[in-house]
C-alpha cells in the first residue's frame, strides 16, 4: 500500500518559499485610530501608506454619525438587502452618491473588490469581448477571468495599442456582440493616470461600453474629489459604469457604482457578490454618507492634500530617489531587488516611519519600491521628518 500523502503539504512548502524569496507578507498591527501619528506593534510612528487620503478616516463628523446610527438602527442589518437588508440608510447612501457624482443612480456593494468581481463578469459573456489595461487591478482582473468572454490586453495606457486591439476586434469572424474596455483610473502601484478621455474616445469611435476603476481617484481628482470622470470632464454617455470604493479618500468601507438607472437595475440583479452577501452594518452607511457631506462641505482637504503632495515629491527628486511616474498622491520609491524594499522599510520603521514594500507579484520582480501615500492630515512638518529618515537610510542601503 502506498505512503498516505498530506494533501496540505503544499501549503507550507509553498509559505516557505515565499519566505525564502523575501515574497511574504509581514502583518504588523494598528492599536488605534488612523492619524498621522499612530501606534503600530506598540512603536509610535507616522503614517505612510495608509489609503486615508483625507484623513476622514477619523473625522469628527463621521464617528459622530456611525456611533448615532447603532443607536437607532442597531449594530447589523441582519440579511442581505435582497431579502430583509435593505436599510433606509443604504438607499438614502446611494441617493446620495448619485448626486455627488453626477449620475442617474449609484449602487453599493459591500468592498471595491466584490463590485468589480461580481459586476465585470456580468457585463459580457460568450461571444463578448473584454480589453483590459496590462497594469489593472488584481480584481479586475478577477473579474474578467470569472466571464466566458473572450479576453486582450493592451499595453498600459498606450492609446495606440489600445486602438490595434479594437481595430482587430472588428475583424472578428463571427463579430463580437459587444465590447467592454476597463481600465483602472489611477493605477495603485505607480500613482499614474489612465488617459480616460483617449479611452472614451476611442470606445465611442468602436461602439464599446467604458468601466473605469476609479478607488485611487475619489477624493483626490476632479471637482472637489469626485474623481476621474469629473477630472476630465466626460459625460456618462462616453464612461458607462464608474466603479469606485469608500474604503480610501472617503474613510469608511464599501465598494460602489455610477452610472445610468440601467446600470444599477441590472447590476443589482445580476452581481452575486451583491445578490448573496450581507449588507453594510448602519454605521458603515452613515459614516460614508457623512463622508460625502464632508467632501461638500470641507473642500480644504483635496486641496491640503496636493499642497502636501507636491512637497514630499520635490523634497524625494531633489535628494535622488527615482518615484517613476506618478501623478497623484500615490508616490512609489523604487528601489528594485525586493530584499532591498524590505530592509529599507524595516529602517524606516525603526527611524519612526511606517512604510511598507510591494514586491512581486504585485510589481515586476526588478521594480520592488516603498509605496507612499499622503494624506491631508499630514503637516510639512511630518513630510520632512520623512523625507529625513528616507534620507538616511537611503544612503546607509547604497540608494542614493
């Protein structure tokens, strides 16, 4: 009789491995609120790369409103919104978000990923095709892997092979029903914008709906933060569904979409990571509706968070450290080898400033970087205290 296999086995050989490889991550622990200055694994330091843009993560209003909707909607909703969810907060959420965002109706799901997992499947099917920036997301990504669609990619935000892939889409035999191009709007590993407004003319020209991932983009871009679409002016009849999250610049939880009545009616009736799972707790609705009302109402946040933006970059460039290309507050420093990414964020965490490495996967293997991310909470202040430390121990590791 043959030697029963562990059928497990390979999960610790292939941790291990990871390990071996400096691949893995290293949980470290936040013991209280998101701020500039916090405590992590029990050592204060300031808060580097962290999604907060605004810091509305603890923003007075927001606590207020979450703590006044447990006391009069309860901790949980108790189902999913198909059956017996469906809060009165959750509609007036959305209500709102439509208006902010200029659309004829929004939807919530319950995070970014399950929005884009559960819509972009949905969207196109057999005989369909889906063109798909190289750089996106890991859940668009997903997403298109769970459709029966047939798939291209094209070069990141190169409008020329953008318009070869939907040139050759035409020449399909039989032609293809239809034709979704998705893009994320800021891509989250470089800070660099997606050319929406080529994307959206070239989708208009081939007669292809336009998905565009904007969760870097809410609260940074636009007119008072309402994101890419509005950053560049475009009508919904040009970008067809605007996904975005509340879990970065509005300081909560939550996935969402925007677009026509369409949209929602068919997006909530077809996503099953909508359909089957439970809804938003009252005071993850309310918080985010506040958060809304604080990005109508505060508009000194974006604009406080570019201010601190253009500081930090100039202050990096000028000492040497190559950012790449970024155009938004999402700042990467690259270093390449990934052993050298994490030891330079260990240093940093020992000097005070809680930074982490993303090596691969997540980037190319010669492309391992600290990702940075500003926040309008920060004062120039605690950039220039960072920018010190960046300072000092790029210098010990041989990067500048």
């Amino acid at each position: 009789m043959n030697e029963m296999r562990n059928p497990t086995a390979f999960l610790k050989e292939e941790y291990e491995e990871l390990v071996k490889n400096e691949l893995d991550w290293k949980l470290r622990v936040l013991q209280g609120p998101s701020t500039p200055w916090c405590n992590v694994d029990g050592r204060e330091v300031l808060m580097f790369c962290s999604n907060n843009y605004l810091g509305l993560s603890n923003h007075p209003r927001l606590k207020e409103i979450a703590i006044r909707a447990v006391q009069t909607h309860g901790a949980g909703s108790g189902s999913v919104r198909p059956i017996a969810g469906n809060m009165d907060l959750h509609i007036e959420l959305e209500k709102r978000l439509a208006e902010f965002k200029h659309a004829e109706a929004s939807l919530v799901y319950q995070t970014g990923f399950a929005a884009n997992a559960g819509l972009i499947p949905q969207l196109a099917d057999r005989g369909d095709l889906m063109i798909s920036d190289e750089l996106n997301h890991g859940s668009i990504i997903d997403g298109v892997r769970l459709s029966h669609a047939e798939r291209a990619v094209y070069k990141h935000t190169d409008m020329q092979d953008l318009q070869r892939v939907l040139e050759e889409a035409e020449k399909h035999s039989p032609p293809f029903r239809r034709i979704l191009i998705i893009t994320d709007g800021v891509f989250s590993m470089d800070g660099d914008i997606a050319p929406l407004d080529g994307i959206a003319k070239l989708g208009a020209e081939h007669g292809a709906m336009v998905f565009v991932d904007d969760a870097h983009g809410e609260g940074v871009l636009g007119e008072g933060g309402r994101g890419i679409v509005s950053h560049f002016k475009l009508g919904r009849d040009k970008v067809h569904v605007e996904m975005g999250t509340f879990s970065k610049a509005f300081g909560v939880v939550g996935g969402h979409v925007s677009g026509s009545k369409d949209l929602a009616n068919f997006a909530y009736n077809k996503s099953r990571t909508w359909l089957l799972s439970g809804s938003h707790p009252p005071a993850v609705a309310a918080a985010c509706i506040a958060a809304i009302d604080v990005l109508e109402n505060e508009p000194q946040h974006v604009r406080t968070l570019w201010e601190r933006t253009s500081h930090f970059k100039k202050a990096m460039k000028d000492f040497g450290f190559d950012i790449g290309t970024s155009q938004t507050p999402i700042t990467p420093v690259i270093v390449g080898e990934s052993g050298v990414a994490k030891k330079l964020s260990v240093r940093l965490f020992e000097e005070g400033v809680f930074a982490l490495p993303i090596v691969y996967p997540m980037v190319a293997r010669d492309k391992a970087r600290i990702r940075t991310i500003m926040n309008a909470a920060l004062t120039k202040e605690d950039l220039d205290f960072a920018v010190g430390a960046f300072e000092k121990i790029g210098k010990e590791l041989h990067i500048i």
